[in-house]
C-alpha cells in the first residue's frame, strides 16, 4: 500500500516570496523516499531525517501557487 501527501504553498501576499524552506513532519511510520518530490521549482534540501524532510521552494510570484 502506498499513502501520498501533496502540499500546496500559495503566496497570498501584495508582493514575490522568496528564501523558502518548509519542513514537513510526517506522521508516525510514514517516511519521504528520497529523490520521490515530484512539482516544479521544488528540490531536497535536507533528507538526513526522512520522517522530517527539509525542502526549498523557488520564489512564488504573487497570487501564484507551487504544488
């Protein structure tokens, strides 16, 4: 059996975000694969902690969004 999680960054702000980094705490038993980030302008930043990946998001425009 295989479970996905997909996240959804939208930049609600009056102007372009950038320096992004999101750590995403995955629930109890669940690990990221690595190399398995799939979206555009998204990559591993640090994976040392697979229940805990660290990513990097490309700057988001305003009113735009990254999934």
């Amino acid at each position: 059996m295989s479970s996905f999680i997909e996240i959804d960054l939208r930049n609600t702000t009056t102007s372009t975000v950038s320096g992004i980094e999101t750590r995403v705490v995955l629930p109890t038993g669940m690990t990221y694969v690595a190399g398995s980030l799939a979206g555009v302008g998204i990559t591993e930043k640090n994976i040392t902690n697979l229940a805990q990946p660290i990513f990097e998001v490309a700057d988001i425009s305003i009113a735009q969004s990254k999934a």
